[in-house]
C-alpha cells in the first residue's frame, strides 16, 4: 500500500472529466479511510482471493458509488495479485533454506544412530548427537557450490513463472479486456456518453469528451467467473505452473545430457 500510494490516489481521466461535466474541481485524495485500509489487510491476513477484490473493489472506489472505470479495474485486477506472488517468493525462498537444514539434521541423526549401532559398548565410540550434527555441517566446498547452484536454479525457475503465468499463460491483460467488454453495466445503460466541457481557457472554448460507463463488482463478477476462474485460485495457479516449468526444466537438462552423450560417441 506504501509503495502503490500514487496509482491508489491517482485520478484517472473519467474522474477528470465527470467532475468537470458537474462543475466541480478534481483534487487528488491526500488520505484513505481507515475502515477500508483495514479491511484490505484483513482480508490479505486471513481472506480468500474474492474477499481481497472486494476489499480493495471498495478502496478503489473513491465516491462510494460501487462503481470503477475500466483503468481502475485492470490496475486493481493487477494490483491484487503482487502480494500473493511476493509472499509465495520469500514462502519458497524460506522453505529451500528450511528443507536444506532439515537435511543436515536427518543425515547427522542418521550417523549418529549407525555409530551407537555398531558401538554400543564402547565408551569411546559414542558421541553426543551435537557433535556429530556439528561435523555434518562442515561439507565440502564441492558440495556447498552444488547445492548452492541448485537451489539458485529453483528459485530463478520460480521467478520466472510468478512473472509468465499470469502474463502471458494466462493472458490476464487479454481476459480483463474482454470482461470489461462482456459485462452488462447498468451505468450509463451500458453507453459511452459524448459530452462538451469547458476546456479552462481564456477564449472559453470547449471540449469534446467521451465518458465510458463504470463496472461494478457484481457485474464484474458475472464475466469473471466464467471466463477468468483463474483470478480466485491465484496460489494454486502459480503453484500448478511450477510444476509444469520444473518438468520442463527436467527435461530439458536431460536432453542435453542425451545430446552431449551422442556428440562424444559421434566424435570418438
């Protein structure tokens, strides 16, 4: 919210234009009410993905009227899935790091059983478990560099689909277009309204501006739900897409494993 403070507050060009078709002056807010601020974060702490859109469905809308423009909409539609990717990131990022230390201690809780196994009177043959999860955990350098490059490896692959699948798998752009366009909104009985405002000049001139309709939420729900499941399962997305690049990623270092083999035995 830090971050995006000016696309939030920004006015779009319908805003502009409404409020001089009314007569008034178009100031951009300098602040956001607290009930609806504290409902976005509810709603990331402990919602669903709808609960999230209608939580910020109801920051964006600045007059209280229920309704949105169409730049509003894409951004929010946008907006709404950066935390959720972001939080996915640091989440794998942690679990790598998690599953490498859980690692270390299974293999020295594995030594240190097989060394009491073989051992078990002698005195001098049994070491406290801490000890010998200390050694575990001086590896080689050999070992350090590879495990360090793998998992580099998975979090880049994992980067790149938080970026592709919503992008361009998925077409969100394409998909929020076709929403805007399929939904049958009330406002304006659904009709671009062409009016002339004053353009603010001296000669007192005026301008000719084209006022799209608004969308609301439920109207914007009855096209999304049918043509864009996507948006309300945005995690499992992500995670499904994963697994598809990783298997992709499998394959592709096999293959060029294959092909490496038949250039060596062409060439012997």
């Amino acid at each position: 919210l830090k971050d995006s403070w000016e696309d939030i507050t920004k006015l779009t060009d319908g805003d502009v234009d409404r409020a001089a078709v009314r007569g008034e002056s178009a100031d951009q807010p300098t602040h956001l009410p607290l009930v609806k601020v504290n409902n976005v974060l509810r709603a990331y702490a402990t919602g669903t993905c709808r609960d999230r859109v209608d939580a910020l469905w109801t920051l964006w809308d600045k007059d209280d009227d229920g309704l949105i423009d169409e730049v509003e909409m894409d951004f929010l539609a946008n907006w709404s899935m950066k935390p959720v990717e972001g939080a996915l990131a640091q989440l794998f990022a942690d679990a790598l790091e998690e599953l490498a230390s859980a690692e270390d201690v299974v293999a020295a809780q594995g030594e240190a059983t097989a060394t009491r196994s073989d051992g078990s009177n002698s005195s001098s043959s049994s070491e406290p478990a801490a000890a010998n999860a200390e050694k575990k955990k001086k590896k080689g350098w050999r070992q350090r560099r590879r495990e360090a490059k793998a998992k580099k490896r998975l979090i880049n692959i994992f980067d790149k689909t938080i970026a592709n699948h919503f992008e361009i798998e998925v077409e969100t752009p394409h998909r929020l277009r076709c929403i805007y366009a399929w939904a049958e909104k009330a406002h304006q009985n659904d009709r671009i309204d062409s009016v002339h405002i004053e353009s603010g000049t001296i000669a007192g001139r005026k301008r000719y501006v084209e006022l799209a309709p608004k969308i609301s939420l439920d109207e914007f729900r009855a096209v999304q739900e049918e043509h864009f499941p996507h948006f309300d399962r945005i995690g499992e997305e992500i995670a499904a897409s994963f697994r598809e690049d990783l298997l992709v990623a499998q394959g592709k270092g096999r293959q060029n494993r294959e092909l490496k083999r038949d250039i060596v035995v062409f060439l012997g």
